[in-house]
C-alpha cells in the first residue's frame, strides 16, 4: 500500500493572511496548486502533505520573498490551527503542550515526526518531514520552525527568541541578517529543524482565557482521531477528485501528480484495491450532486458547474445513468421523502 502523507488545511492560516496583507492574488495561487479556496471554509480537511509544500515553495517564488516562510510563519497563531491549535492552546503548561504536540502530530500531519531530545539545563524540540520532503521544501521548513517557536511563546511570552536554532536547509544570510534572529545562534545544513529550549520554561503556565470545558476537548481529540481512521487510500482519492471537480474533471495526471506519484504507480494502485479511477470520480460526482440536490435553492446549472460538467445536458444525461432519474425528478424525489 503506498503511504500518502497527509496534512489539515488550517496549517496554511499564516500562509493566507500573509497573502491577504501583500494584497497577493491568494485564489489565484491556491488554483495553481490545486487547492481551491473552499478549503479556507474547511480547516480540518485532510490533504496530501506533497500537494501543501509545494504550495507554500510555488507562493514564495511568485511573491520573490526569500524569507517568506519566516514572515509567514510570523503570522501564524497556534490558536487557528483547528482542533489542534485548540488542545495545544489550552494546555496546562508548556510541557503538557509539548508532549499533546508530540502525541497528536501523527492525526494532524502523518508526515511530520516531532520530540525532545535532553542536554542538561535545556531540552531540544526537534522535528522532520518524512518522505525526503526536507530537501526540496525550504520555505515549509522554516516556517513550520516558526509554528514551534509560536508555540513555545504561548508560555515563555511573544518577545522569546531561542539562544540557537538548527536546520535543515542550506546557509541563508538573508536569513542570519533578520532582526527577528539578532540574538539567535543558527546552524544550518543540520539532520533535523531543532530549537533549544530551557527547561525552567516548560513548566510555565499557559495563559488562555477562552472558554473551553472537557465536552469540547473530548469532541477536537475525535475529530482528530476519527478523521485520521477514516481516510483510507479510496476516501483520500475521492477527498482529492472532489477539490479538483471545482476546475473542471481532474484528469488522472493531475491527480497522481498532487499524490505525488507516477500515472502508472497510482493506477497499479487503482488496481490492487479493486477500483478503476473513472469509477472513483463517477461516486464522487454522484455524491456531490445528490447532496446539493438536497438543497431547492441549488440551480441544476449551478450544481452541474459545481462538479465539472460545462454542459448542463451532459450532467442529466449523467445523472439519469447514475440515477435512472433526472436531477429534477430526484429533487421531487428527496422533497417528498
């Protein structure tokens, strides 16, 4: 079974606002990545990790901002990272934040491996993409550095800087030259991203004043866990067809490649799980199509554009085969039941 790595769509929030504040065309780059803008309304979603650095590297080199996973990270608030962001927000202490981090990463980002590594008076947070992502995703390195650093300020307060930071990525000195690292010892070409940490900070206190009772902590540890077992290698496909539907029909090149895979791989894939692709995106637009059937102020022209057909008479058509009714008849159909 080939692994996807996978990651929630809220992790690109500071990504996002930095955009909205250069006045960026945010839509626009999101659509080039495959990724449209209704996954801004759908934080939780699970997407494949590959697909999101990219995104984030493709972004920077648009905006020619070499520090721009840094400024972006910057803009990131653990606090808007979904049910994560809300667990770790109101952790007890630095520590239990830490080790929630640690414990939930894999439902959050089943590509990111997080620890802590012990040296005396201090402790190292250290991090890695799986999968050899290091090598070709600067900008997602330094900003998922950023995401720690923001975490750790949750505690230690918004004007703490580490004494030394190690990472992965090749020397910058536009990066060493930033005011945000004037006191910061940084080493580079390094096995794992690493912040030092003394542990006088990990026992300090947390200091969130949101309301937040056991009922909503139990339901954002379901929504990772449960989401996290129910994406299998057909669900995550279908996940994927159904964000590509919004351009048009995802031909099976675009989506091997946002897996990250060959054509041929992904069909052997297809194969070994008794599925055809054609098939795949016939579900998915049957599935779609019901649902917004459901809802009378939905146009059939509307609904049609919604799922990738440019001609309304080609989705009936569709629809009557999937059906044995047309959209209009369902619609009759699901009032009366």
């Amino acid at each position: 079974m080939i692994h996807i790595p996978l990651i929630r769509a809220n992790v690109i929030h500071g990504v996002i606002t930095l955009l909205q504040q250069l006045d960026a065309p945010t839509e626009s780059l999101l659509a080039e990545a495959k990724l449209p803008a209704s996954i801004l309304h759908d934080p939780e979603v699970l997407l494949p990790l590959k697909q999101v650095l990219q995104f984030i590297e493709n972004t920077a080199l648009k905006e020619g901002m070499e520090q721009f996973g840094l400024l972006a990270g910057q803009k990131a608030q653990v606090a808007n990272l979904g049910a994560l962001g809300r667990l770790l927000s109101h952790s007890l202490t630095l520590y239990d934040a830490v080790d929630t981090l640690i414990r939930l990463v894999p439902s959050y980002n089943s590509g990111d491996r997080i620890w802590l590594n012990q040296q005396g008076e201090n402790v190292w947070l250290c991090r890695r993409f799986i999968n050899n992502f290091e090598t070709d995703h600067p900008q997602a390195i330094h900003y998922s550095l950023m995401l720690l650093i923001n975490l750790i300020q949750l505690a230690a307060g918004l004007c703490w800087m580490p004494t030394e930071i190690h990472l992965t990525t090749p020397h910058s000195w536009s990066l060493v030259e930033m005011e945000l690292f004037s006191n910061t010892k940084i080493l580079f070409n390094q096995d794992e991203t690493a912040i030092i940490v003394p542990k006088n900070l990990l026992n300090l206190p947390l200091h969130n004043f949101d309301e937040y009772d056991e009922q909503q902590r139990n339901q954002d540890y379901e929504i990772l866990y449960s989401s996290t077992r129910s994406t299998n290698f057909a669900t995550l496909i279908r996940q994927i067809i159904g964000i590509e539907l919004k351009q048009g029909y995802p031909k099976i090149q675009s989506t091997a490649e946002i897996l990250g895979i060959s054509v041929r791989s992904f069909q052997r894939q297809l194969n070994k799980c008794n599925l055809t692709y054609s098939h795949l995106v016939e579900q998915v637009r049957f599935e779609l199509a019901t649902q917004l059937l459901r809802d009378p102020t939905n146009k059939v022209t509307d609904i049609a554009a919604e799922i990738g057909y440019k001609d309304v008479g080609n989705f009936t058509r569709a629809f009557k085969r999937w059906a044995g009714v047309s959209p209009r008849a369902y619609l009759g159909l699901a009032e009366k039941g």
